[in-house]
C-alpha cells in the first residue's frame, strides 16, 4: 500500500485490533472507519502509531502473506422520517406490541380478541376448573377474615365512617376480577392512600365538624384517582409510574408506615382529641400534652393484642404452617376485643368502642361527588396523588408474585382495572383501593389459583354488610389500632435499605431522603423530596456522562478504566477515552470541556514526568447508542482543537461522515 493511501475497513472488534491493522501498514494518513453499530470513534493522527505494535500483534505472530482485509460495509439508505417517527412511537407507547395478535383476523375474531384483551375473565374463564374454585373459595375466606377488620380500620385511619371501609372490600373487588390481569392480586383498602386523605384533605375540611362534606370529598378524590389510573392505562403512559424508584417507594412506604404507628397511639392511650399533623413533632406534641387523659385500660388492651398480632406473625415467618393462624389473627382479636368489651362493660371505664354499622349493601354516590365544592383542586390533587401511590404499589405488589408463578401481568391493562374499579367505587360509596402486599400475600399463600378469590372475598364482605355488621358494635378501637400498626411494622424495609447503603449510597440518600421527608414533614413532602431528588439523578447521569481514562489490562488485549483496574497500563503518548452515554445537547457542552481537560491534564503530566509527548487521541464511543446535532457540533469543535494541537483526525459515525 502507498504510504499516502487511505486505509479502509469495517470496525468489528477493540481499538486493540485497530492498531494491529495499522500497524501492518506503517504510515497510513487517513484511516477511515464503516461502522455498522456503535463503537469506537477514533481521532487518530497515524504517522507514527506503528512505534506502539510491541503493545499489541505483531507481524511475527500473524505472518503477512495470508492475511486479507475485510471489505469495506456499504452505507445504508437513509430511512425516511415518518418511518422512524413511527417505529420511536411505537417502541414508546407500544412496547408489548398488543395489536400483533389482530393482524390477520377476520372483524368477528377481532372483536372478540378486543373483549378478551380489556376484560381479561374472558380468557381463562372457559378454562375454570372445579379444582380451582376450590382453591380459591379457601383462599377468599381467608382474605376477607383479613379484609373485614382491615377495612374498618383503615376507614378510621382516613377518618371516614367505618361502613365505607367495608363497602370498599366489596364493589372494587369484583370489578377488579372481570379486568384485571393478576391471578394473585388481592384488593382493597391500603393503610398510606387512607392516611394520605385524611392529611391532605383534613386541612381544608375538618372530619369531625363538617362529616359530610368531607366524605364527599373522599368518593371526590378517589373518583379523579380512578381517572387519572384508567387515562394512564390507555394513553399507554404507564412508564410515568416508574419515576418512583425503588429506593423512593421503599423510603416513602417506611415514612409513612412509621408515621401511621405514631397516629395509633391516639387509639393506643384512648386519646379523644389529636392533631391532624402527620410530623413526628405535632404528634409527640399531640400525646405527651395530654397524658393526664392517657386511659390505661386501653394502653393494657392495645399492648396485649399487638403482642399477639406480632407473635404470631413471628411464628408464621418460622414455621409455614403457621400463616393460617397469621391470617386469622386480625379477626380473631376484632372478636376476643368485642367479646371482652362486652362481657366486662369496658366501654363505660374509657374504652371506645365502633358504635352503630348499619345493614346493607352500598348505596349509591353518584349525586355525593363534589363537583361544585371549593375544594374541588384539593380533591383532585389529593386523588391524582394517592393514584400515583396506589398504581406504584399495587403494579409493583402484582409483578412480584406473578414472578412466583412465572406468568406475566399487563402493566397498561392493571392501570385501567385499577382506575375503572375506583370510578365504579367513587360511585357507590367505596373511597380508594389497589392492591395491598400484606393481603395479596395472605391470598398467595392460601393458594389462590384465580381473581375468583376476589369475588368469594367480595361475597363473605356483602353477607357481612346484609347481616353482620350489628356485631362489630363492641369493637375497640384500640384493636383496630394494633392491627394497623402490626401490618404497617412489616411496611418498614429495613433490610432493604442496608442493601441500597451496601449497593448504591446515592440510592439509599433518595431511600432516607424519603423517610425523613415524611416522618419530620408531611406525606406530601417526603413524596416530592424523593421523586425530586430521583428526577435530578437522572437529569446528572444525562447531563454530566462519566468519562473514563482507558487502559491495557497487562498481558491482554482488553481495556479497562485506569480508576477502576489500577494494573492498567497507559499506552505511551496514546490518551484512549471512554464516553458511556448517548451525546445531547445537554451534554455536548460538558463533554467538549471534558475531553479538552483530558488532554490538558495528559500532556501536563507527560511533560512533568519526561514521557513522549502526546500523540493520539482515542475515543472509544461504544457505549453511545445515538447522537443529536449539538453532539455532531461538539465532535467538529473538538476535532478543530485537536488539528491545533497537531493531532490530525478523520470522523465517521456509523457510516455518516462527519468531516
């Protein structure tokens, strides 16, 4: 080959094997690269990197007699631009790609393929077997014992009547089983959506002086919630939902489970007067001003059956079989606390009991929706709010235990089951539900098989609504608070933000960030704190890529950073860079400013150690995955500051010359 011949041939492996191909040509000019897919961009001035092939093959290895070259990789057309903007749409909105299974079918086929897909029950109910009716009749008794007491406790915890925690263990439930995609889902009430009304709506309408309205305002918020769930689902925006990191759902659920136990503690010390504060200042406040009217036959109440939720929850945890008695454990102590405040009369000596639940099925609230109040932007805050909660937790609950058995759930298809059955429940007197871990875990290991369970659940809570309410009359409400502050102490994660300190200490910064924001300020705080700071990670990892100094790993052809392997070795007057994120206008700037400092510093430390001046410039760009016309901009500047430096360079990006 001429010594002023271009040198021509596809990059299929390391800049290690670049090298060797130059050096069987000695003094190539211009060397030009056909990539096919991202990898390495060189800025390259070839006269004498021919010197450094003792680093790498060598002709004696090789031989050179055999040896033929690759040819060179046509350029591709150019893909036409409506083209491209619809594949992008398509891998954004679409990328489960629903409408495959239409294509192909006859408009009747289509049809019933349309039904099948947003009412799932159609699928796999001519499939039902008695067998797994069994199964799940067994595992819907022993929800609904968890879902009775739980739902009148977390209505008192949004301080709502307790009737409408249990209409709300009834209608979502069945609506849910026709559209939901989960065979383990169990649904209803959760104790952070419940505490989340009462915060942010008890500052606008106090609960106990204007009840009404303020029950308007929950069916309200949980209407808007259920819109905003169902446009999310089929907008195909379910993606939003991810901004909440783990580390931000497992800081905010631990905030506000601690922050739950601290409200019980009304419940706890029979306490009738409290603050609607949820910071750990107004309620320590809140309790130690009044502790002439702590009740200590309700604090000796409320110890006793928290002992025995804990234990046996302890007991479940170490023995299997256990979890029967785990799972009974809530109704259990709503029965032995009425049953024991009847016999002793303790209502009378300080001990508040439910009160009066009337019989019957859930009236309708269509015309209770508070359209017109002039809270109405609290109530759609606070419902798009708890939406956001809620599908964060119940998706996350779903896809935890379909793993378990090894099916998948549809995102976008839970997104619109969970906002349809909170429309259908803002309408019939139910305020919000999802999918709740403590009982969705209670139904996966009674073996449910369906979402049947959900519908036998359903039924125990409707004969309870026709026939069994006037029982719960006696119940404590000290009960109530030991069985929410035992499912809450299973909600603080302890173990799994040790695991982010170990793994990722900026991930356990959001995580605590979270937890603190919520404990010393309000839900509403820890929530923007955490999603904040998440939002700003993600916005420095775009804008402010990492850089890396590359090495040769001795006795090797690999290259590793310098940073992270310290036996690297530099190549004499050789700077190889590493960029390991798409280039934007975000981050041209910055990368132009970090790669002139790269070479800077290089020369500077050449000349203070006596080291051949720097040559050659690499930057190994396998990493980028696409490039915009700011990046394109950015390449040309620093191709124009290396050329005053003396370092001549040619530019290709995957076939698109540059230069």
């Amino acid at each position: 080959m001429h010594p002023q011949a271009s040198f021509h041939f596809s990059v299929f492996a390391s800049f290690a094997h670049i090298l060797y191909y130059i050096s069987l040509n000695p003094a190539p000019t211009k060397l030009h690269f056909y990539v096919t897919e991202p990898c390495p961009l060189l800025i390259l001035p070839l006269h004498q990197l021919h010197r450094y092939t003792s680093l790498f093959w060598t002709r004696n290895h090789m031989g050179n007699a055999d040896f033929e070259r690759p040819h060179p990789v046509a350029i591709p057309p150019t893909k036409p631009f409506l083209n491209s903007l619809k594949s992008a749409l398509k891998e954004t909105l679409f990328p489960d790609d629903p409408f495959s299974q239409f294509q192909k079918q006859s408009p009747s086929r289509k049809f019933i393929l349309g039904l099948r897909y947003f009412v799932p029950i159609l699928e796999w109910a001519p499939r039902y077997t008695f067998a797994f009716f069994r199964a799940d009749v067994i595992a819907g008794i022993t929800i609904a014992s968890l879902a009775v007491p739980q739902g009148i406790s977390y209505a008192n915890l949004a301080n709502l009547p307790p009737i409408i925690g249990l209409y709300s263990s009834f209608v979502p439930p069945l609506v849910y089983a026709m559209l939901g995609s989960s065979k383990d889902l169990a649904v209803g009430t959760v104790a952070v959506a419940s505490l989340l009304i009462s915060s942010m709506l008890g500052k606008v309408v106090n609960p106990n002086e204007d009840p009404k309205h303020y029950v308007q305002l929950a069916l309200t918020a949980t209407f808007f919630a259920g819109v905003f769930q169902s446009a999310l689902g089929f907008l195909r925006l379910g993606f939003i939902v991810d901004f909440l990191s783990h580390a931000t759902i497992v800081g905010f659920m631990g905030g506000a489970a601690t922050v739950v136990c601290l409200q019980q503690l009304k419940g706890i010390l029979g306490l009738v007067h409290f603050t609607h504060g949820t910071d750990l200042v107004s309620v320590m406040r809140s309790i130690f001003s009044q502790t002439h009217q702590w009740r200590w036959e309700s604090g000796v109440l409320g110890c006793c059956f928290l002992f025995f939720l804990i234990l046996t929850r302890y007991f479940s945890k170490r023995k299997k079989w256990f979890f029967w008695i785990n799972a009974m454990a809530p109704l259990t102590s709503v029965v032995l606390g009425s049953v024991l405040v009847y016999l002793t009369h303790a209502e009378k000596h300080g001990v508040q009991v439910i009160g009066h639940l009337k019989k019957g099925l859930n009236p309708p609230s269509i015309s209770e929706l508070a359209f017109g109040s002039p809270h109405l932007m609290t109530a759609i805050k606070t419902g798009i709010i708890t939406g956001v909660i809620a599908l964060a937790e119940g998706v996350a609950v779903g896809r935890s235990f379909a793993m378990f058995k090894n099916y998948h759930i549809d995102g976008n298809k839970e997104m619109i089951a969970f906002g349809m059955m909170n429309i259908a429940g803002s309408c019939t007197s139910c305020y919000l539900t999802t999918g709740p871990f403590s009982r969705t875990a209670v139904n996966f290991n009674a073996g449910c098989k369906t979402a049947v369970s959900n519908i036998v659940m359903a039924t125990a809570v409707m004969i309870t609504l026709l026939f069994l309410t006037p029982l719960f009359h006696y119940t404590p409400l000290v009960v109530l608070s030991s069985i929410i502050i035992a499912a809450m102490l299973g909600l603080i994660d302890y173990e799994a933000a040790i695991h982010l300190w170990k793994i990722d200490k900026f991930d356990f910064f959001v995580c605590i960030s979270a937890y603190i924001g919520v404990v010393f300020g309000s839900v509403e705080i820890g929530l923007v704190i955490a999603v904040t700071i998440s939002l700003l990670r993600m916005l420095l990892f775009v804008a402010r890529p990492r850089t890396f100094l590359l090495g040769n790993i001795p006795n090797s052809m690999i290259y590793r950073s310098v940073d992270q392997y310290p036996t690297a070795n530099c190549v004499p007057g050789v700077l190889i860079l590493q960029i390991d994120a798409p280039i934007y206008f975000a981050n041209a700037n910055y990368l132009r400013e970090r790669i002139s400092r790269w070479i800077y510093e290089e020369e500077d430390r050449l000349k203070s150690t006596g080291e051949p001046t720097l040559q050659y410039v690499i930057l190994d760009m396998s990493a980028i995955g696409s490039i915009d016309t700011n990046g394109l901009s950015m390449l040309e500047e620093v191709e124009k500051n290396t050329d005053r430096k003396g370092l001549k360079c040619s530019w290709y990006w995957q076939t698109h010359v540059v230069k």
